[in-house]
C-alpha cells in the first residue's frame, strides 16, 4: 500500500463526489440538463477513484475491477461530454446524441459484467484493463470501445471549455467564466494525457493526473460559478 495507489485516488475520489454533490445542488435550483449529465459524470469520476483506491488497499476484486473498468474507464469522460453537448449545442442533435449515449452505455454495462475475467497473472501496481481484458486485435473486447467514449467526451468538454471560453474573452465579459472554462478544459485533459502514460507502462501515471485533473476541474467549476467583483469606478480627479 502507497500513498500514490492508494490514498492519491480515495482522495480524488472525495473531492468528485464534493463536486458531484455542488453540481447536483445546481441543478436542483437551476435544472439545466447539462448540470445533471455533469453531476452524474462526477459521480462516474469518484467511483472510479473509489475502485483504485480500494484494488490499492485490498488488491484484487472482479467487482472493483468491473465497477472501475465501466465508470472510471468508459464512462466518464463521455457523459461529462455530453452535458457540455447539451449546453452548447442545439437540443435535436444534443437529444440524438444522449439516446446514443445512453444505449451504448447500457450495452457496455451488460458487457463489461457478463466477459469473462481472470485474476491478473502478475502484481500490478494500479488497475489496468491492458492486463486483464485481451488484445483487440486477438477478437472483440471491450478495449475496443473504451476509446469512443473517451475521444468524444474528451472532444466534447475540453473542446467545449475552450469554445465557452474562447467566447467569453472575445465579447470581453463574464471574466470568470473565461478563467472557469480554462481551467476545466486543462483539467479534463490530465486524466486523458495519464492514461495513454499508463498505458505505456509508467507507474503511477494514472493517479497523479487523475488527482491534478479533478482538483483543476472543482477549481474551474467554482471560478466559473461564481462572479468576480468588478472594479469600482475611480473618482474624477479634482487637479
């Protein structure tokens, strides 16, 4: 047990459910759908956390790994995509994208809990599906369809952010917003950028982003929400 994959991921997984619950509670005084799908892509994101940090504590569990491999691998990325779909884009193709969404997320669920999954054969240091599940190339796995959910959820809020942003500075309003955005958009990238160094092999490679990239989007989220005091007015002066 280290504090990298152990206590690292039990803490970014609080600090997703924290954020979870501050989107949630937006929602229910606001209810845009885009906060909903939000709320429930960081509920995604602490589970996800939850499971590493508990493979870290207690080693190895079908039902962690599958609970892992379905929120934190699959889904995530996709669903806090999707609600920054629905903030930007025109409801018809925001609603034919969710229904989409949410059959392929079902499909993987059914999936990912009835393959067929061994022990890892070797010590791992942090969950990884490359061990477990088998080559795409050697027939149908669900590593073949991690990297749909994460290309367009990734694609949705990063790109999404900077989009947002991008206007807010142009129109030269709602600073905030501006800075919020930025921060979501580098946020939602660490865990993208750890997970291809994990991939390679690295250690601890997945851990560290996933920590900074949630503690960057909680940041973002709060910066975004909340307006920032406009300078007051100086005085004419009387020389």
């Amino acid at each position: 047990m280290t504090f990298f994959n152990t206590y690292l991921p039990f803490l970014s997984s609080a600090i997703s459910f924290i954020l979870a619950a501050f989107i949630f509670n937006r929602f229910a005084k606001r209810r845009g759908t885009h906060q909903l799908l939000w709320g429930i892509g960081m509920v995604f994101y602490g589970t996800g956390g939850f499971c590493e940090g508990y493979y870290g504590a207690s080693g190895w569990n079908p039902l962690v790994f599958r609970l892992w491999y379905l929120c934190g691998a699959i889904l995530v990325a996709a669903w806090l995509g999707q609600g920054t779909v629905y903030l930007l884009a025109k409801q018809k193709w925001a609603h034919t994208a969710m229904i989409i969404l949410l059959v392929a997320s079902i499909a993987s669920a059914i999936y990912v809990f009835s393959f067929e999954i061994q022990a890892p054969t070797e010590a791992l240091d942090e969950l990884s599906g490359k061990v477990i599940y088998p080559s795409p190339k050697e027939g149908f796995s669900p590593r073949l369809i991690t990297p749909i959910f994460n290309i367009y959820g990734t694609l949705g809020l990063v790109g999404g952010a900077l989009y947002s942003a991008w206007i807010f500075y142009r129109k030269r309003v709602l600073l905030h917003r501006t800075i919020g955005n930025i921060l979501i958009a580098v946020g939602a990238l660490f865990p993208a950028i750890g997970g291809g160094f994990s991939r390679m092999g690295i250690p601890n490679a997945l851990y560290i982003p996933e920590f900074f990239g949630v503690v960057l989007i909680f940041a973002g989220f709060l910066r975004a929400t909340t307006p920032m005091k406009e300078e007051e007015p100086q005085p004419a002066s009387t020389d």
